[in-house]
C-alpha cells in the first residue's frame, strides 16, 4: 500500500496510519488510500471505533463519514483505549503538568478528565508504562 504508512490501529475492513503529518486510511478490501485529515506535529495514537477514526496528537481529531472534528484538548494525547463502542478514554503526555486520563463519549464528543496522573511523576522518560 503505503510504504512509509506508520500503523495507529487496524479494524478487519481499515488500516489507519500516517506519514508524517498526514493521517491515512486504507480500505483493505478495495486496497485505496486517501488521507483523512492532518495533524500538527505527527499524531501518537489512533483508534478505528466503528467506523470511527480518532486521532490523538497535539489535539484530537474525529474522522466519521467525510467528516472531521477538531477538539483542542490540555496536552498532547499520547494513549488511547476503547471502554466501549461509545467511549473511549485517553492518557496526556504522562511527564507534564497536566498529565491526566480523560474520557470522550463518541455520541455527544464532549472530553472529560476522569483522573490526574502521576504515576510516572519524577520519573526517567520510558516508551514503555502502563495507565
């Protein structure tokens, strides 16, 4: 497909990726790509949640049918989780002030912090951690 394509989620019909700034979307089926939007700074995270692409970076994106919301959030977005098929919940870069796990309802798109985080608090950076 795309070679330089880096990998934020996988469903069976997509593949959702960047390369670099730019935010891809592979129909596997049909083996097209198009670019669904972009991000300042290559993005972190990503999720396919029914169709549903959210892109989690400087700030999150919510690609749904030709559509893209932009929700400024408190830091950058670094980890995504699906709770459910209608909320998922994101961690803020775990080393800064505002590190925090947040929750985003996908019917009304309206982020709300759940918890501080400081787990990784004075700690050396790691790419791995659990949240």
């Amino acid at each position: 497909m795309i070679n330089d394509l880096k990998i934020l989620d996988e469903s069976p019909e997509y593949t959702l990726g960047h390369v670099d700034e730019e935010i891809i979307l592979v129909n596997k089926g049909e083996k097209i790509a198009k670019c669904i939007g972009d991000m300042y700074g290559n993005p972190y995270c990503g999720l396919i949640v029914n169709k549903v692409c959210i892109i989690g970076g400087q700030y999150l994106l919510i690609w749904d049918n030709q559509k893209i919301t932009k929700l400024d959030t408190v830091g950058y977005i670094v980890q995504m989780r699906i709770m459910n098929d209608d909320l998922i919940e994101f961690l803020i870069d775990p080393w800064s002030k505002e590190a925090s796990v947040w929750q985003l309802n996908l019917k009304d798109r309206i982020p709300c912090k759940i918890s501080d985080f400081e787990n990784l608090k004075n700690m050396p950076y790691t790419e791995e951690y659990t949240w």
